[in-house]
C-alpha cells in the first residue's frame, strides 16, 4: 500500500515541486541573511559578540584579576610580576630534599598565609630573619587575604619585605618598636607584667640586636606577596576564631588559601617547603635544620603558648597550643565511623572526644629535643615537609577527607600516600598569648588593686 499523505502539510520530494514557493522562499532568504549576519558578526567583528557560556568565563576572569595579584619583592620597592623568561629546564630528580639540606644547597620555599595581621608582622619578621638557614636558599611568599577595612597587613607587608631585601629593616623595626615603647604603659601590653618573667626575659633576649646572629640582615633569595580574597567572614578575634562549629568551615577555608600558596609559589627548584604562622613568639632560629635534619617526609615541632599568671593557679604558667598534631587513636576511628561523610572532627573540642595522643601533652621540659614520635595529624604553624609531596598532590583538603579538614587532613593524607609525618614533642616553638576582653578586664581591675594598695601603703 502506498504512503497516504495529508496533503494539508508541505510535501518535500525532489521530483514533485513543492506547494507555495513564495513563502519558502522568502523564509530561505530570511534565514540565510541571519546566519551571514551571525556568521559576519562571530568571524568578522568576534571580539564583540561572545556566546553566553564564554561571556561568562571572560568575567569571572576579569573579577578575579581584582582579587589577585602577584607582588615581587626588590630591594627598591614592590611591583607586580612581569612575565617570566622564554624557555627553562630542570631535571626534577636533584630537588628531592636531604636531611643535610644547607650543606647540598636545597633551596626552601618559607610560606606564611596573612588575614589582619598587621599587630604580629614586626614580631614575624624578626622571626624570619632569625632564621639561621642561608638567606640565600629562602625564597619567601605571603598570601594576604581578606583583610578588614583599614587594616594595613598588605602594606606593612610590602614595606618589610622592601626593607628586608635592602638591609634597612632592623633599623626600621627599632625605629618602630622606639615610638610604640613611649605609649606602652597603660596600653594592652600590660598582659607583660603578669607573664613568667623567665619567659619574658628569653623573649627580650631573642629581640635584642645584642643577640642576633651575624646573617640576621642578609636578604633572602627572593620575597613574593599574593593577594587573594576568599570571602572569609569569620572575624579574626579569638573567640570568633575559637567556636567549634566555624572549625570545620574556617578550616576548610585556610585549606583553600593554603593551597593556592603552594600552587602558586612552588617552584620546580624548591626542595622543601616550611610553613609558618605569623603569631609566633620565640622559635630556634635553627627551626628548619632542626626539623629537616630527622629527614621525615613532614616534621612539626611542639607549639605552647605562655599564659598571665592570674589564669593558673600555679606555676609552670603555660599551656599546651596546638592540638592539632596528634597520634590516631581507636576511639577516634570509631567516632569518625558513625559521622556523616562531611562531618570534620575538631580536635579540643568536648563535642569530639578521640583520646587521641598530642604531641603538645606528651612533652617534658627537659626531655630530648632531637626524640622524634610518628604523627597522623599536624598543626599549621610551623610544617617542614618535602616539596615532592605537593608536587605527587598532597594538599590542605578545603573538604571533607577521613572527617578531617586543612592541615589535619594534610597529615593524613601523606600518611595515605606513604609518607612519614612526625612531630619533635619536647622541642618547643611559642604562640604569642593574646589577651582576651575578660583578660583585659581583668588586668584593669588587678591594676587598679594595686594602685589602691599603693596608696594605702604612702598616703
Ligand atoms: N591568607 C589567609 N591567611 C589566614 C586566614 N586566616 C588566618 N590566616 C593566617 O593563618 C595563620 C594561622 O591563623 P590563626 O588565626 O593564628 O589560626 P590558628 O593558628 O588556626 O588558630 P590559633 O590557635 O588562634 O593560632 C596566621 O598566619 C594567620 O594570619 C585567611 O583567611 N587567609
Ligand atoms: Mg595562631
């Protein structure tokens, strides 16, 4: 049977001419005139109509050339990185990184993330140029991020870093530290007078020229400062800081700026990468020998903190900082097992009890410094690990990985790649002590007893 056809629609067939041919006509002059158009306009003037998709690329681009910028360190000033050279080579199998790293030349890349910062940069670059590894081997980078309104960490940065690459920076800090000493009573430095004087003494010991090492000067390889906002809206303030649950989403969120300063700074000639925290009070200058001579693929020291003697009621007055470098423990495995995929454990948090081993309660004052313990976990404040790890992918997990988030997780995953993560429990590095409001409040109230007893004493 033939095909029956409802003669109603327009019927194609070559060898039957097709009903109205006007109309058709016309539609086919219709349509091939807009698709020369479209064509004129895509090939012809390209620049100017970009198809949705593209359009949208082209902006995310454009906003995110705002947020970051590269920064290079001179000795005559700051300014932004131009494009490198043509061609390079590197065999990468002579950047693996010895235990002996100064004596073979390996060059360290220190990275030191910054968010408000600008009360302890002073204090971070006495700090760095305490540094006893040969300048000449530092290449430096900062990432600044989400900073407040007002606050100064991009420029003081800028400024130091111009200073140190120049010579001129001990002088500058001395200068500094000259005029703030003229308003420091009744200021906030008045937390000092009730610190362990023993600890107050080694801190003026290590900020005095008297002591400084004969290279504290001497520039470093090179400095480069990245700025890249994150939307970090987590205040800086210590309890903001501090409330279990901006952990998981805090961590996560250094887990992405942690990662874009490696990405961005390593080079293929580092050997080792060291990362440090900006709120660091007194640290060996050996720091990086001291850590990279035990030749683990990643190394953390011990980090405490000192405390006001009006919050112990008794001496030793200091307190174990970090709890995020510790020993995996059964309790915490089992915890981990029955949380959801997306939950992050938070260490020193009642809400997560793990009974996990710390490096920070494990130490003795007077115990070993060179004992070394296997860790699973790390704390960021000062990690010396080998470059290869983060060229094999090891990274700060910005997500959730074994219930872990940023550097605990980074800790953890080494040890999945196979590497040796360790900790240094009685060689001890000191996070400066920040003087809470209450503590404010309470330095006042103390202060005013004693001027009262004062008066009482010599009317
Ligand atoms: N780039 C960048 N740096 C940050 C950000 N938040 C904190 N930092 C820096 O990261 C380091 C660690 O931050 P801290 O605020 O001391 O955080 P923490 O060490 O986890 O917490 P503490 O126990 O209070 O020391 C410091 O050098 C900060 O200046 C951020 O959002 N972006
Ligand atoms: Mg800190």
């Amino acid at each position: 049977m033939g095909q029956q056809f409802n003669s109603e629609l327009p019927v194609h067939h070559r060898f039957s001419p097709k009903k109205n041919v006007l109309i058709i006509t016309t539609k086919r002059l219709l349509v091939g005139i807009t698709a020369l158009v479209v064509l004129f306009l895509l090939v012809g003037n390209g620049s100017k109509v970009i198809p949705e998709l593209q359009a949208q690329e082209i902006d995310t681009q454009i906003i995110d050339n705002n947020l970051e910028k590269v920064y290079e360190v001179t000795k005559d000033g700051v300014a932004e990185r131009s494009a490198g050279p043509d061609f390079e080579y590197y065999d990468l199998n002579s950047f693996t990184g010895s235990a002996q790293g100064m004596k073979n030349q390996d060059v360290v890349l220190f990275l030191m993330p910054l968010r408000n910062a600008e009360h302890v940069l002073s204090m971070a670059f006495h700090n760095i140029m305490n540094l006893t590894y040969d300048h000449s081997l530092i290449d430096i980078a900062f990432l600044v991020s989400d900073c407040s309104e007002g606050d100064t960490t991009l420029e003081k940065t800028f400024e130091y870093s111009v200073a140190l690459q120049n010579g001129t920076l001990v002088d500058k800090l001395q200068r500094e530290e000259a005029i703030k000493a003229k308003y420091r009573r009744g200021s906030s430095d008045l937390y000092q007078l009730y610190m362990d004087q023993d600890y107050m003494n080694n801190v003026r010991k290590s900020y005095n020229p008297r002591y400084y090492h004969k290279d504290y000067s001497k520039p470093f390889r090179s400095i480069t400062i990245y700025r890249k906002d994150f939307g970090q809206a987590i205040g800086q303030g210590f309890s903001d800081r501090h409330a279990v649950k901006v952990q998981g989403i805090r961590r996560k969120l250094m887990g992405r700026a942690r990662n874009w300063l490696t990405t961005n700074a390593l080079k293929p000639y580092h050997s080792w990468v060291y990362w440090r925290d900006v709120d660091i009070e007194t640290c060996p200058g050996s720091v990086i020998q001291d850590l990279m001579k035990h030749d683990y693929d990643v190394m953390v020291p011990n980090v405490w903190r000192p405390l006001p003697s009006f919050l112990v009621d008794e001496p030793p007055f200091e307190q174990p900082y970090d709890l995020n470098s510790w020993i995996e423990s059964d309790p915490a495995l089992e915890l981990a097992s029955k949380l959801d995929e997306d939950d992050v454990i938070v260490e020193g948090y009642a809400e997560y009890p793990t009974w996990r081993v710390h490096l920070a309660y494990i130490r003795d004052r007077n115990g070993d410094p060179n004992e070394a313990v296997d860790l699973d976990g790390v704390g960021g404040v000062s990690i010396l690990a080998k470059a290869k790890l983060f060229r094999q992918g090891v990274h700060f997990p910005a997500f959730t990985f074994l219930n872990h988030a940023e550097t605990e997780a980074f800790g953890k995953m080494s040890k999945k790649m196979g590497f040796r993560v360790g900790g240094l429990p009685h060689y001890t590095i000191w996070h400066i002590y920040e003087p809470s409001e209450d503590d404010l409040m309470k330095i006042a109230k103390l202060e005013r007893k004693k001027r009262r007893q004062k008066q009482t004493k010599n009317p």
